[in-house]
C-alpha cells in the first residue's frame, strides 16, 4: 500500500478464472479517510506483503485492472470501510 496524499494506492495480484495472476491497481482516498477507516500508516491495518485480502471496488470505466477501493476485508475478517455506498449508508 502506498500511503501518499491526495489519494494513496493499493496492488493486488488476483488470479482469474485460468488460474492466471494479473495485477490490478486501486486508489483510495488519503491518509486521513483512511485513518478514519482504522487503518494507520504504521501498520496498514496489519496488512503485508503475501496476505490474502478480499476488495471491493468501482471497476474503471476503461476496463483496465483497476479501480477506485470501497472496502478491504482482511483474511482474519476484519473489515475496513473506505468509502461509503452512494446511498449514504
């Protein structure tokens, strides 16, 4: 994860239905939307390199792998939120 402003970035490497590894690239929102997600620059919610973490996200209109973060639920199960749905929930 790339802790930056304005927006900081997360990569992934996702099999596909081959079994093939492709990377996708998402952008999430800056260091502090992400401090209120829970997550801190220190630990990135525990998260490292190899860790299995299952995202959802706004898939780019382009139809390349990537994409803007939503939520990131981590192998443990917990949840960090980054954004909230556009119904406002």
């Amino acid at each position: 994860m790339e802790w930056i402003n304005p927006h900081s970035y997360l990569t992934v490497n996702v099999k596909d239905a081959d079994g093939k590894v492709q990377k996708w690239a998402f952008e999430l929102g800056g260091p502090e939307s992400l401090r209120r997600a829970g997550l801190s620059r220190a630990d990135r919610g525990g998260m490292k390199p190899g860790d299995q973490v299952t995202v959802m996200a706004l898939a780019a209109k382009d139809g390349s792998n990537s994409g803007f973060l939503q939520e990131i639920k981590m192998g443990d199960g917990r949840v960090f939120k980054l954004a909230t749905d556009p119904n406002g929930q």
